[in-house]
C-alpha cells in the first residue's frame, strides 16, 4: 500500500522518535548512524515541502536552525531553590539527626549523583513539551524551549498514556565529557593550522564541561546548540496528580514515559545506606561520561517533604553532599620545553606518575614564564595537581614545606631547545618564541606539514614522516623545496618504492591546480586561518598587491584587526619570505584569483562598509557578508561614522537602530541591497 504524504510523514517521526528512545535514553541503538540520517533527512525534506503536515512536536526539530533574538523571562510555577551543602559524614549524620527530632520515624532516603551543569524545568502539558526554562535566580528564568528542543535525550512527545495532564519535571543539561574533549581538540587542530601558539589555543578552548553548557544554551541559533551534543538527566517531578505519593516512585514512573533518568538512582532505609553510596561513588564517578560534584539526599516520600518544609533557600528534606576537589600531589621531576610550528615555547611539567579522577597523570602545562614564577615551582618540588573542570590537569600550588634547603628558583630558558637560537618575548605576549622560522627544525616541519595538510595544498600522500625523513636528509629546508624534489631524492628514502614516489610527485603536481586563497593559507603566515586567507585572497585578488599592502590597507578588510596586519607586514618585509613565495610562483602555483573567481567578484561595494545586523529572508546573514566581500564591500560588527550602510533584517537590535539612526547612516533593506549589487 502507498503511503500518502501525511502518513508518510507521520510513520518517519513515529520511527525516528523510537530510535532516539533507544539510543539516548536506553543506550542501545537499533540502527545505523547513517540510516538514521537518511530517515531525519527525508523527513526535513518532505516537512518543508509540505509545512501543513509538520508539527511542532516533530523530531526534525532536534537539528534546530531557529533563530531566538531575545530569551524571555519566566516566572517559575514553583521556585528553583538551591540546596545545603555539606562536605563531611558528621554534617550528613547532624541532617538525619534535625530529621528523627519531627517526630519522622518510617523515611527513606533517595540518593542521586549531583551532575554539574546547567539547572532546566520542563513543562509537559497533554504529554508534548510546552516550554523549558533555566533556573535563573530560582524565582524567574529564561525560556530556552527552542535550544532545549535539539537535545535529544528531552522526550517532545511523552510515551505511554498515564502522565498528568500538566506537569513539570526538573533535571540537569550538560555536556557529556567526550563531546567537551572532541570540541577542545578541534578548536586545538584549527589553531595550530591557523599558527596560533599554546597560550591562545588555551585562551580560546572550553574551560569545562559546565561553562561550555550554560554558553551553549545561550546561543540565538539553536543550530549551534544541536551540533553540540549536550545530553539532560531528569530528576524531579512536580504538580498536582502525580501518579506516585513518593519521589523515587515517580522517577521511575516518568522513565516509562521516555525521559532519561539516572541507573545511578538508589533508594535507601538509613543513613549508613547514603554514607555506603558517598564511598562507592567517591572514585567510580570519574569513569562516568558526565561530571558529577557530588551527591543530592532527599526524603523519599512526597508527604514527608511537605512535613519538613523549607527554610527561606532551601528544602529541609534535601541536602547535597559535595566531593573534596579532586587533587593529588606529586614530584615535578623536570620541566621540558616544546616548540611549535609558529616558535611558541610551551614549558611543559614533566611528574612523577599519579592516579587523578580515573586517569594517571604524567604531565601538567605550564603555559609561560609568568605561571612558572607565580607558582615559584622548581625541579624537585612536591606539587599539588588538580584536574580544571575534571579535564585538564594542572599544577595549582607547591607544597614549600617538603621542598629541599637548597632548592634555586626556576630559570627560564634562554635559548631555544631545538635549534639555540635565543628566544624574544614581544610587548603584550605571554609566550617567548624562537624567531628562527626559517631555520628551526620543528617549526620548519611543521610549516610544511601545514601547507600539505588538506584544507591547504591537499599532497596527501606527503605525511609528516615523509617529511621529517626528507628534512633530515637535506633534500628540502623551505615549503618551495617540495617543488623541487625529484624521483631520484626520493627513492633513496626508506620505505619509498618506485611506485610511492610517483604518487608523491604527481601529488605534487596536482596541487598547483589549489587556488589562491588555499596557497595563501598553506604558506602559513602567522594568525592567518582558512577564512581569513579567503578574505585576503579576494580582496587584493593576487600576492604581489598583498605583499605590497600597507598596514592601514590591511586592516580596511573584514575581520583582519591590527594583530594580523601587522604580522603580514612583517612577513612580506622579510627577504627569506618574498624568496619562498617567487619560488613557488616559479613552480606554478596559483598566485591570483582564476578566471572562474574573478568573474563572481566585482568593485560595485569598494570603500564602503555595512554592519549586517537581524534575521532575513533570502540570504543568511553569512551569506549576505560573502556578497558584501566578493563585491569588493567590507563587514564591519559594529556602527560607528566611518559605517556606510546598515544592512537591515527583521529583528534588529533596537541599539544598534537607535545608534544608527542617531549617526544619520542609511538604514536599507535586503531588496535594497539586491539592488545596489545587481
């Protein structure tokens, strides 16, 4: 029988819905990643060709793509209070202790793993999610329902038919600890590409777990929200009718219903039952994919809660048990120095081996000269290592009074470990660098391993082994020289039979087809990522007006501030650079936009500039800058009177509309600036 659209739509989401089930609540997974795509796409598509059939309960909400200008502020139904805190085993015993004093004698105690992350209420009202809203100053908070709705662990459609009619239930969103690391790695991996040193890959990677989730469920695109995979814990219900008179009950209960409840949640008679659940959980939390800090303690039953009440912060029959900061301490048995592709020295503390939240530990970073000494950490020193958000490993303070008598302060290196050269430290920089770039093994690998990894020049069958056995062998010493290897150079190598080296060199050969933008950004200048090589590329459109341009010019292009202008004018000033870049234009290599580029760039926008602010129609917001640039304009992010155009969508900033009509800029529409380019 053929299904008709409607019901073709409807057996999708009824599937879809399923497999989410299983694999976020049940964690076992009924299908492959890649037929679950295939379904969800089918489903997007079939809903925007026929909107009539799309509800809002439909899983093709979880990809997100909204846009939420303003997050409102919602009174909650019932106040989000916060919970004591106690730190030891006699507190927990002086709480069960204020509770046998009200005459309570038949309690149960419910105890759960304290998740650190960001505080949620769900509304369900006839079993469809109504409205989430964060905990906010526990009387009011911000309705997030559109951001909530990617999170594919919060059930949009209850299962079953037994929930109240209205409901809310409250839980925790975080970030589980894998999804954290995967980001970190990529921020890492993109900004070592870009030339960026350890202290600002640091500055801009994700501190823990918890700010990255309470930054992710701020975004105004809930696109950017979905493709961090943030994951939800539930872990109380309220409102009228609930079908259980006690707490634990009723996690059950809403279990059934889809929502993800903790395997972690157990009920006991006594308190010796909690102090046993505090001691198993006090190390075994760490193999957890998610950080905890503790653990909650309620009173079971819901008539019992309402016996003990509130004071004015907090329930009486409920107490959160906070773990010790997890820290260990240790022997520094030495610092080390690394290099890196751009010459940042990364000081690096090498210690003596130690078990830490799961994981041995063997090193700490050190960052720069100013930690070193602000620590006042020597070889030899007991130190006390901490994990930052459970994560990342570092060293937070010496234990002075087991340091030897004769201990002399650290020194900071001088010269540069890998080549000798003495290192520089720039006015404003936290980092010392070695400024032999040309000349310095790591970093001279590292710069070709750069410019043939694949968003650059794409030669992939030149790894970083082949490389370094090419350096070592004298047979390339610059980028340019990988233009000049022949068959014979390489068949002396190890492990280069006569069928590799073709393949190397028709890579080779093969890479001179890269555009320019691509050879601008393989060659590596420092600060210069994959977008802003794009930026440069179309609007100077060839090297040699680049490596002409002025400071003041430089910074005239989108996103281009002070810091790259000023490391392009110094690499263009360096006479070794201009002879690396004539060598590879030498070679063949793409040093100007092709034709086909040329043709979709015009000079119909040069010397003016728009700030492109609110939500439009027929372009994205990113698609609008593109234009802009490719039509010789530049995006600026904020107005000022030097501001041309205002581009304006619906939804603009009342700021920014009040700032520009105050400034007397011309306000124009997306029609209007369709115009001005066609």
């Amino acid at each position: 029988m053929v299904l008709s659209i409607k019901e073709r739509i409807e057996e999708l989401s009824k599937q879809i819905n399923e497999h989410n089930y299983n694999y976020y609540v049940l964690s076992n997974p009924t299908i492959s990643d890649f037929d679950f795509d295939m379904m969800l796409e089918e489903l997007i598509k079939l809903e925007k060709e026929n909107p009539q059939y799309s509800k809002p309960d439909s899983p093709s909400q979880r990809v997100g793509g909204q846009i939420t200008k303003e997050f409102k502020n919602i009174k909650h139904k019932y106040p989000m209070l916060s919970l004591g805190n106690t730190y030891n085993e006699q507190d927990l015993q002086d709480f069960d202790d204020r509770i046998k004093k009200t005459g309570l004698t038949d309690y149960e105690y419910v105890c759960e793993l304290k998740y650190d992350g960001v505080s949620i209420s769900l509304t369900y009202i006839d079993g469809m999610l109504s409205q989430a809203v964060t905990r906010g100053d526990g009387e009011t908070g911000d309705d997030i329902t559109t951001n909530i709705k990617t999170i594919g662990s919060i059930p949009l459609k209850l299962r079953g038919e037994n929930f109240p009619k209205e409901f809310e239930i409250r839980g925790e969103i975080f970030m589980p600890k894998s999804e954290f690391l995967r980001i970190n790695e990529e921020i890492r991996k993109q900004m070592i590409e870009d030339g960026f040193d350890e202290e600002e890959i640091f500055e801009k990677q994700l501190k823990n777990p918890r700010n990255a989730t309470s930054g992710t469920l701020k975004q105004q695109d809930s696109k950017a929200v979905a493709d961090r995979k943030l994951d939800c814990y539930l872990y109380s219900l309220l409102g009228d009718n609930l079908p259980h008179s006690a707490h634990y009950e009723s996690l059950m209960e809403a279990k059934k219903w889809g929502f993800k409840i903790s395997n972690d949640v157990e009920k006991f008679s006594s308190i010796e039952g909690v102090i046993k659940y505090l001691e198993k959980w006090e190390n075994k939390r760490h193999d957890l994919n998610v950080e905890t800090d503790g653990v909650v303690i309620k009173v079971n039953s819901f008539e019992h809660q309402k016996y003990l009440g509130f004071t004015a912060k907090s329930p009486r029959w409920a107490i959160a048990y906070k773990y010790k900061a997890t820290q260990v301490s240790t022997i520094l048995e030495s610092i080390s120095y690394q290099v890196g592709r751009t010459g940042a020295i990364t000081p690096v503390a090498n210690l003596k081996p130690v078990q830490l939240a799961g994981t041995t530990v063997k090193r700490a970073s050190l960052h720069n000269a100013d930690i070193i000494e602000k620590l006042d950490v020597r070889v030899g020193d007991t130190v006390f290592v901490e994990k930052g958000g459970e994560i990342i490993p570092k060293i937070i303070k010496v234990d002075e009074n087991k340091r030897d008598i004769f201990s002399a302060p650290t020194k900071y290196l001088s010269n540069c470990p890998e080549c000798g050269t003495e290192l520089i430290r720039k006015e404003g920089e936290a980092n010392h660098y070695c400024p032999n770039e040309l000349g310095c093994p790591p970093q001279v690998k590292g710069k070709m391993e750069h410019f043939v990894s694949r968003k650059a020049m794409d030669i992939d069958s030149l790894g970083g082994e082949t490389i370094a056995q090419l350096y070592d062998a004298g047979l390339v010493k610059t980028i340019a020289d990988i233009y000049e290897l022949k068959k014979e150079n390489l068949l002396n190598l190890d492990r280069m039979a006569e069928k590799s080296a073709n393949n190397l060199l028709l890579g080779i050969e093969e890479s001179k087809k890269r555009t320019f933008d691509r050879v601008l950004y393989a060659i590596g200048i420092r600060h210069v990522g994959e977008t802003t090589a794009k930026k440069l590329a179309f609007y100077f459109k060839n090297i040699d007006t680049l490596a002409n341009a002025s400071f003041e010019s430089l910074v005239e292009v989108g996103d281009v501030g002070e810091k790259i202008a000023k490391t392009m004018v110094e690499f263009f000033a360096d006479t070794r650079n201009i002879e690396i870049v004539n060598k590879l234009k030498q070679a063949g290599l793409q040093m100007q936009l092709s034709e086909e580029q040329l043709e979709n760039t015009t000079s119909k926008l040069k010397d003016l500039s728009f700030v492109v602010s609110g939500v439009f129609t027929k372009f994205s917001r990113d698609e609008l800058k593109k234009v802009i640039e490719q039509n010789g304009g530049k995006n600026v992010g904020s107005i000022s009177g030097k501001t041309n155009y205002v581009l304006a969508g619906e939804n603009m900033g009342p700021e920014k509309l009040k700032k520009a009509e105050k400034l007397g800029i011309q306000i124009i529409s997306e029609d209007d600036f369709i115009k001005m380019i066609n």
